[in-house]
C-alpha cells in the first residue's frame, strides 16, 4: 500500500517536473531574444482568451419561439459573468428587437460557441456603443446569482499605452456562431480624435475585421483588453446593409425576404479604446447604478434634420476641447488636424461618418467609419488626427449623416511654414483694478464687460481685422479696423454689454477670413473674478420631497445603499452644457454630459449614486463641469473610506488544468477532486477548512479539471509555492508542496495525476 | 511390476502444537477486529463544527472539506473521496416571523431552488422531532450539472434531505445531499449529524 502510494506520489512529481521543463524551455528563448534587442515574445494567452469571448445573440419571442435578431460578439471581463460588448449588439432597437440575450460561449476552442445562458444589460452607452452585461440565468430559465460563476475573464488594459505600429490581436466570432472564435492580428495604424474623448477616441488598425466580430476584444501583446472592435449599427429602414435570413421569423413557413433579416455589416478597423469602458465595468463589478435625479423639465428646441455647420481646421486643441487655432492650409510635416464643426438636432446613437480623400483618392487612415454619436443634440465637435504625420496632397474632408452627406471643407497640406498672419489662443476674463486681466477662464460670472486675450504674429500695420460676439447663436455686436500694433503679442478686446447667462461665442477675422474663435459661457455670480455657480453641497442617504433627508454628512457608515449630492445653483441658464462625473477612489465610474434643464436659480438640485445592495466602502467623488471646465469638486466617505483590497479579481495569474486518471487503465476518474491550496499553506498545514483552500475542481467525465481561479503570480526572487492534493474514493490520494508560480511561468500549467487503486 | 505403497499414520498433534494453533488463529482474528475498529472509527472520526453567533454546533466527519465562508449556510462539509459526487451536509439558518411555520420555511427553500436548481422538485414531506422539538423533513431531488463550461460531465441526479426545526425566530436548516444511488448507503451520516447536533 505504502510502495504504491510512493509511486503514485512520483508519478505526480514526475508530472509536474516534466511541466516545469517543458515551461522552463520557451522562458530561456524568450531572455535569448531580448538579449539581441529583438522585441519580447508575444506572451498573451490566446485560450483563456478564445474563451472568454462569448458570442451574443439578441432574439425575441414570436409565439413563444425565439427569433435571432442581431448578432456580435462580447468579452467576459470577470469570473462572475461580467460582459463588455457594444450596445447595439445587447440593447433593443428597431433594427435589433429583442426580449432576450443569450450568450454562446466556447466549450471547445477548434468547435462553434454553445448557447448556454442568458443576460441582462446592467448599463450602457449608445453614444459610445458600450455596453456592459452580467449573464443571470441558463437557458431553461434557472437564475444564476452574483457572484455564483467562475468563468475565464479577461483583464481590461491600459489603452492610453498603445502606440503607432504595435501588434494587437483582434478575438471574435467571424460569423453567426457557425465557426470557432476567430483570432486576427494586425498593427495599429493610428489613432483617430474625438471631442470629449481626446485624441484616442479610436484605435485604427490594419486587421482585417468582420462585422459580427464587433463587441469583441482587441489585445497586447498582455493578453489585456485594450480595444473593443466597433461597427455601426444596423439601421432599420436605413441604407442597405449585408444581412441574412436565417428563420422564418413572420411564421408564414418560408424564410425569406419577408422575414426579419440579421446584420452582418461590413468590416471594422476602428477599435473602441478599453479606458472608455472601464468605468462601466468598475461600476458593474460594485454594483453600483446612477441613481434618481431632481426632476427638471427637458430644453425644448426646435425640429428640424440633423446638420452640420461651420465647418474649420485645427492643428491644436486646448484643454476645455477648443480649437487653440484656424488654418485653411498646413504646412509638410504636420501631425495633428482637427476638424472642428457645429451640430444641431443629432441625438446620441445616430451613426456618422468622416471620409477623407487626399487628391481624391480616399484614404481610410484619416477617415473615421460609420460610428455611432455621443454628443447629444447641440453643440460644437471635432473629429481629427494626431502624432501621425500627413502627407502633402489637397485634402478633402466629407462629414455623412446616417449615410447621407451633410457637409465638407477642404484644405491643403504641404510647403514651407506659413508667415501669414495669425489671431491663436483666445481666453477670456476680467479686468481688476490695476488693469490685469484675471479670473481667466471660459466660464465667467454675470456682469456688463467681458475681456478677451488672444495672441497675434506676422500682423501687419493697416491689416484689417474683426471680431463679431454672438449669444446664443445671436450676433451681438462686431467691429472691422485696421491694425495699429506690433507684428506678435497679446492683445485684449473688451466687450461691453449685459452679459446674462448663456453660451457666448467669439470669432476673430483677418481680411474676412476666420483664423480664430472660442466659445465660453456666463454663469453664476462673480466671487474674486471667478465665477460661483454651484454651492451649499451636502451629502445625504435619503431625499424626501425633493430635500436631503436620512444622514446628512460626508462621512457615512457601511452599509447604505444610496447616496445623494445636493447644491444650489444661481445664474445658471437651461441649454448649458454640464458634466458630471462620479468618481469610487479616483476612478471616473460615471460621466455624463447633457444640457442644464432645471429653472436659472434654485435649491436642492440632487443626483445620487445606488447599489443593488449596499455601497462599497470608497470615497465617492462628484465633479461637476461646465463647458469642460471644472466648477466644483466634492467628496464622502463611506465605512473605511476605501475599496476592500483585491475587489477587482485580477486576470493576470495563471490558470492551472490537467486530468486526474486512473494510473492502471489510463482512464479519466470522473469527480476525482484537486484541490489548490493557498500559497501560504503547504499539505502538513491543511485541516481541511476551506478557508486554506485556494480552488477546487472536480474532474468530468474525462477526468479533465480546471481550477476556477487564476493563481497568483510571484517573482522571480520570491514565487510563490502552491501545495496541491487529489482524492478520490477507492485510490490512494496523492499530495504535492513546491509547485512555484513566478511572473515568468506560462499558463496554464498543466498537471496530470495518476491515482492508484487502495 | 512392483507397486511401493507408503502408508504412514498422521502423528497426532502436540498439546503446545495445538493450543498454538488455536493462539494464531486467535490472535490474526484479534488483529483484523482491531484493524477493522481502526479503520471504522477513522473513517468515523468526527470534530465539531458550531457557530456562535448563531448557536448551532454538531459533530460532523474528520477530514471532508469543511466549509464555513458560504453566505448561505453556517457551515458545509464535503466529503473530498466520494465518487462521482461529493456528498454534502450542511446547516443553514434563516430569519423568520414568529408566525413561519417548518412548511413555510420548506416551501421558501422550494421556491428558491426552483429556480436555481435544474429540474429541482419535492418528493415526499413528513412531520419529525429533533430532541423532542417538532420538525419536518423533506426529500426533495435535482439534476447537478457541471458549471464550469470548459468541463464535460453528464448531468448527475442528487437526492437531498432536509429537516427544518424553529428555534425562535430563527429556522435551522439541516441538509445532507448525496448522488440518487448512494443516497440511502449515506443516510447514516445525516443522521449521525443530527444525533449530535445541538442549537443553544
């Protein structure tokens, strides 16, 4: 008995020994390389990868039959069924009913994904087309609890690390489920700009990507998810688009163009950057939602079709999202362009386009593919390029609106450094007694002068020049003169009028030519030349009737499960655009952008924050804006004041699977147990308390195993060792201490265990 | 042809040959009673598991998996050899109204898993005592599949017992599972558990 169970015992050392040798290979290779300066080797993961993805199928009920109506694909981004994916591939439209989501997931990588739960949206943004979905049942409609899965996730990256020319491969399912996962790998090619988003609102790349691969994941060289592929989406009525009919969805016993008919739009080379997402799954990870608002009447603004006006160049944005500049040509060598333009009457979700052609030849790295908008309904944007230089050629810019085009603007790239004249840089303020401008800013207080600083070069004495102030879109008031100052400096305007609160607008002009412009906003009431829009904060558990109620405080026990922000406002005009942001510890989970629609003045206005179950110990933070300008920054605690260590499950240790068999006939022991011990605890230590135990697999009917969860990596200087036993009735059990995982060993580490007969 | 006959008389066995005999006889019968007492009451052993807070304690075996970190029961304990499935026996507690009844906790836990578990349904209910309290006892029975979707194993038909007594407004909940063929050959645990289990 006891000679046998010291053989099974070396059999199991003998496993893990030939494991360790056969890792030990590619990590030697791997320093070679890098000695000569070759790039690291490429160390993502591609199965835990291949089957994280899920493939998501919208579907909704005609007479109790569910009916396919949209397809995409998705990444589980934690153990528990945390899902990111675009939201017109989860949330219901005109082109994609559905009552349901069901999420097909890879059992195994070389077959098609297997329909096996369901999911509900916990949040999502049209305007970015993100979407975050927690998988909460099987399919015959049993519910699945939080926190019940131990599923293969992902780890969301850091987008903002991804450079021109790096290697990404893109994971996805290439058509309607009928294939494995796909893998593809291409290189970044650039980055396109958006307004609010800054200049890594898209990742483009040269993969070749199919359209049911949106939703699912772009990754480094990691493993980590730094992209979300992201296709427009379909539209019903809209353009054509490449759809199948793959049921009889009118029940009229033929499948075919009467039917409903499944998008597979074209090819994608636009990823999503995965930092947009992270505050929708932080936030679904803790269980938190926005919560109830003051209710305030929406601004009402005239019908009309969605546009596009005004359009202009930029070679710099500034740090509220203004064109620092206006050219209508750039000199050879140029890296960044901006092209900025009014809107009216958009709604976010609507799908826009940018196509650019250089000496008309259409060039797809400076053009942005159809994508859905995230700028609400009025306002001021911009699309451009930067840190990738532009080659010389006459180019055309051409802006579409739900595939119809609205407008276009041209300019010339190439030459030498222009020395025309120049107006740059404009801020506003105002003046103190000694003559100083101050309080600069682009959100000012109520009062009857306004100054405006810009800087000026190659002026030239008698150039005529203008300024023109709106309100509103109104023009207030304009002037044309001959210049009479110096060939460069800083120069104030002043604007004197009664300035009440709005939106306000100038545009400087040389001989009639725009080359400068800003926009700014009068707000509040002025407090040392600073504009006092929001005070009288208060943190509170409970609103009744519109007022703070429960525990007003800013440091709160654990346990609530709602919290509120008051503050009163004054001079505050409905149609400004305000931002607020919550921030858990640091982290923006929430930013929303809208116009101001609650009367000019008033008390009490609320926003709050709320858990499924209770809020987390943090610090909550709320921030507000206007015209991306900072006004007010509070904050609360809650319990300890900071999210519990480790609230994040980590998808960066290493998965560790094998089989269990019989050491006789070589056959898998079904329910064979292993179990992984924490690193701390070796097999003498274990008492059989669960707490010791770091994951437990049983094997399946092959005797195949696969713990849970990820073990924790340590370092080189210092792994950390795990102890791992097998049971199983009617065999020796066998044990094993040492088993060493360092930041270098490759996963999965695969063991294999023959038990023998007792 | 001659034939050699060899006819010997079997000589008859000492008095020391023969109590010797009868000695190791003996002794190898006494060696396997120990053996076998060894081996039953290590496979018996027990250690006590209790939650104070709670006041339950019970004596469950020595060396299953015991579990106390489970946000729906005071303790668990798994047995780590059982093929194909792990038998289990637990002890939860619920809050309940001065008024709940066992049915009432029963049919919660009904609902609850009805939900939960594949093709969960209540075979049979009976009135029981634990220590002289009034109880009841369901068997109910589930199909248990593998939740992990990497692993492939046939669905698995689970018996299960539980018997639910009231103690104030608290409802303790006893358990014990075990796969369909083996669930009478392990009853003997459930009731072992109960014989020790003590709510103060």
């Amino acid at each position: 008995m006891v000679a046998h169970h010291r053989f099974g015992r070396l059999i199991l050392y003998a496993g893990i020994l030939a494991m360790l040798t056969g890792i030990s290979l590619p990590w030697t290779a791997a320093r070679q390389v890098a000695a000569q300066g070759e790039p690291p080797l490429v160390e993502l993961n591609e199965d835990v990868i291949k089957q994280a993805t899920v493939f998501v199928m919208q579907a909704f009920l005609v007479e109790g039959q569910p009916m396919i109506s949209c397809v995409g694909s998705g990444t589980l981004v934690s153990a528990d069924g945390l899902i990111l994916a675009n939201a017109h591939s989860a949330t219901s439209s005109d082109a994609c009913p559905s009552d349901t989501i069901i999420i097909a997931i890879t059992v195994r990588l070389d077959e098609p994904p297997i329909p096996t739960y369901t999911a509900e949206v916990l949040d999502a943004s049209r305007g970015l087309d993100l979407a975050v979905l927690r998988i909460n049942g099987y399919l015959d409609g049993r519910e699945i609890p939080p926190g019940s899965l131990e599923l293969p996730f992902v780890e969301l990256g850091d987008s903002l690390n991804v450079a021109l020319d790096d290697t990404i491969t893109i994971v996805g399912y290439p058509n309607f489920g009928n294939d494995p996962v796909e893998v593809t790998r291409g290189t970044v090619n650039g980055f396109t700009a958006e307004a609010r988003l800054g200049d890594r609102a898209w990742i483009r790349t040269s993969a070749v990507i199919p359209g049911t691969m949106s939703g699912g994941g772009a990754y480094n060289r990691d493993g980590q998810l730094i992209g979300i592929p992201t296709i427009a989406p379909a539209r019903a009525g809209g353009e054509a688009v490449e759809c199948r009919y793959l049921q009889d969805t009118n029940l009229d016993g033929r499948a075919d163009s009467g039917d409903h008919c499944v998008p597979v739009g074209g090819f994608i080379s636009a990823l999503r950057p995965s930092r947009l997402a992270r505050g929708l799954v932080r936030a679904a990870a803790l269980g938190i939602r926005q919560g109830e608002m003051s209710i305030t009447s929406p601004v009402t603004a005239p019908g009309g079709e969605p546009g596009f006006t005004r359009l202009f160049f930029s070679t710099r944005v500034n740090e509220v999202g203004q064109a620092s500049n206006v050219v209508s040509s750039v000199p050879a060598g140029t890296t960044s362009l901006y092209l900025f333009f009014d809107y009216n009457q958009m709604e976010d979700g609507l799908v826009y386009e940018l196509r650019v052609t250089v000496d008309n030849i259409q060039d797809a790295t400076y053009s942005l593919p159809p994508v859905t908008w995230s700028g609400g309904r009025r306002g001021t944007w911009y699309i451009g390029t930067a840190g990738l230089p532009l080659r010389n050629g006459l180019y055309d810019f051409r802006l579409f609106i739900e595939g119809r085009e609205v407008a276009s603007r041209r300019i010339l790239v190439g030459g030498g450094p222009a020395d025309e004249p120049a107006f740059t840089d404009i801020i506003f303020g105002l003046l103190d007694a000694s003559g100083n401008l101050v309080g600069t800013s682009y959100v000012l207080p109520e009062g009857s002068a306004i100054q405006a600083r810009f800087n000026y070069r190659n002026m030239q004495t008698g150039t005529p020049w203008s300024y023109v102030w709106y309100f509103e879109g109104q023009e207030l008031t304009r002037d044309t003169t001959a210049w009479d100052g110096d060939q460069q400096g800083t120069r104030l305007i002043t604007a004197a009028a009664d300035f009440l609160a709005g939106q306000y607008r100038l545009e400087l002009y040389i001989d009639g030519v725009l080359n400068a412009t800003a926009d700014f906003v009068i707000a509040g009431a002025a407090e040392s030349a600073r504009a006092a829009v929001f005070s009288n904060f208060r943190f509170a558990t409970e609103q009744v009737g519109g007022a703070p109620a429960g525990t007003i405080r800013a440091d709160f026990p654990a346990g609530i499960s709602r919290l509120y922000v008051f503050f009163d406002w004054r001079l505050l005009a409905p149609g400004t655009m305000w931002t607020r942001r919550w921030l858990v510890d640091g982290d923006v989970l929430f930013e929303v952008t809208e116009p101001w629609s609650a009367p000019p003045d008033g008390e009490n206005f609320f926003v709050a924050l709320s858990a499924l179950g209770t809020l987390p110990d943090a610090t909550y933070g709320l921030e507000i804006s206007i015209a991306n300008v900072t006004r007010q920054s509070v904050s609360a605690r809650v319990g300890l004041g900071q999210l519990p260590v480790g609230v994040f499950a980590s998808a960066s240790g290493v998965q560790m699977t094998g089989r269990i068999i019989d050491a006789e006939t070589q056959e898998g022991i079904p329910g064979a147990m292993f179990i992984v011990l924490n690193s701390e605890y070796s097999v003498e230590d274990f008492v059989w308390d669960q707490s010791q135990v770091l994951g437990v697999s049983l094997a399946d009917s092959e005797g195949r195993f696969q713990i849970p969860v990820l073990l924790p990596r340590g370092t080189e200087d210092d792994p950390l060792l795990y102890s791992v036993l097998v049971q199983a009735e009617g065999y020796l059990p066998l044990s094993a201490d040492g088993i060493a995982v360092t930041e270098d060993t490759e996963s999965p580490v695969e063991i294999n265990a023959a038990l023998s007969r007792n | 042809m001659t034939e050699l006959i060899d006819v010997r008389e079997r000589a008859p066995l000492t008095f020391t040959q023969r109590w010797n005999t009868y000695l190791a006889i003996i002794l190898a019968a006494g060696v396997m009673v120990v053996g076998l007492t060894l081996r039953d009451s290590s496979l018996n052993a027990t250690v006590t598991l209790e939650n104070l807070e709670s006041g339950v304690r019970a004596q469950v075996p020595a060396n299953w998996l015991q579990d106390t970190t489970g946000d729906e029961y005071l303790f668990r304990v798994r047995d780590p050899n059982a093929l194909p499935f792990k038998t289990t026996l637990q002890v939860s507690v619920l809050t309940v109204g001065p008024d709940a009844t066992p049915d009432l906790v029963l049919n919660l836990l009904t609902m609850q898993r009805s939900s939960r578990f594949a093709t969960y349904h209540e075979i049979s209910r009976s009135d029981d005592t634990l220590r002289d309290d009034p109880a009841k006892r369901m068997v109910y029975a589930y199909t248990e599949f593998e939740r992990n979707p990497s692993l492939q194993s046939l669905p698995m038909v689970i018996e299960g017992v539980d018997l639910v007594v009231l103690q104030g407004t608290q409802a303790v909940v006893v358990t014990y599972r075990e796969e369909q063929s083996a669930f009478d050959d392990h009853l003997y645990r459930f009731d072992n558990m109960l014989r020790t289990l003590e709510i103060f």
